[in-house]
C-alpha cells in the first residue's frame, strides 16, 4: 500500500474559489480510480479549545498559514498511485487551477509530498 501526505499552499484569497473545483477532484476520484483508497483534502484549523487554567495551550506549532491545504491518500499500490497522477482527473485539476496555487517550478504548484510507511496504530 502506498501513503503520503501533500501539501500546497494558495494564494491569497483563492480558497474559498477552490472548494467547489476540489469537491469534484474528490468526487471523480472516488468514482473513477479504484486503486485509490483514501483521498482526504484538509484546511487547516484554527479554532483551538479554550486554555485551561495551569495548561499550555493547544495550538498548531509552528503556525500553519491560511491558505494550506493538505492532501492525506492511499493507494492499493505504485500503479495505483502513477493512475492518480498522470491521469484526467487530478492532471484537469492542475492545469486548471495551477494558477490559484503558489507556483514551484515550471509553473506548476510548489508542492511537499511526504510518501509514509505505515508502522504502528490502528484504523477504524
């Protein structure tokens, strides 16, 4: 199986534009690409709970800038994977939106991906 996290970072004042293109990428994902298992696509939050008296309180640290957005995916296997990534869905999303996003390379988004080895823990 293969995990990873991405992350991009948008422009300013282009996230909420993104909410709608990004609902269909998850939905044409989910319908269309059986290897992929899990596509999960995350704001961050910024509503921590109120610190308790005599506790540290409970924040993001370092501070995660507005404008993150943080992919969590897993796929059955490397086919699986190179099928999401140079295939219609996610590659008409980025050359869609490429330009909401800041740019890397080449002009695409500037993106981390972080590939995991599942270890320890649990699912439910």
């Amino acid at each position: 199986m293969i995990s990873l996290y991405s992350t991009w970072w948008v422009k300013p004042d282009k996230t909420q534009e993104l909410i709608t293109p990004l609902n269909r990428l998850a939905a044409e994902v989910e319908k269309n690409e059986k290897g992929t298992l899990m596509y999960l696509i995350n704001y961050p939050r910024f509503d921590f709970p109120t610190v308790k008296p005599g506790k540290n309180p409970i924040i993001s640290n370092p501070m995660v800038r507005p404008g993150t957005v943080v992919f969590f995916e897993k796929y059955e296997n490397w086919e699986a994977f190179e099928t999401h990534l140079y295939g219609p869905y996610f590659t008409s999303f980025v050359d869609e939106y490429k330009s909401y996003f800041v740019a890397g390379f080449d002009d695409n988004p500037f993106v981390e991906v972080v590939f995991l080895d599942e270890q320890i823990g649990f699912r439910r």
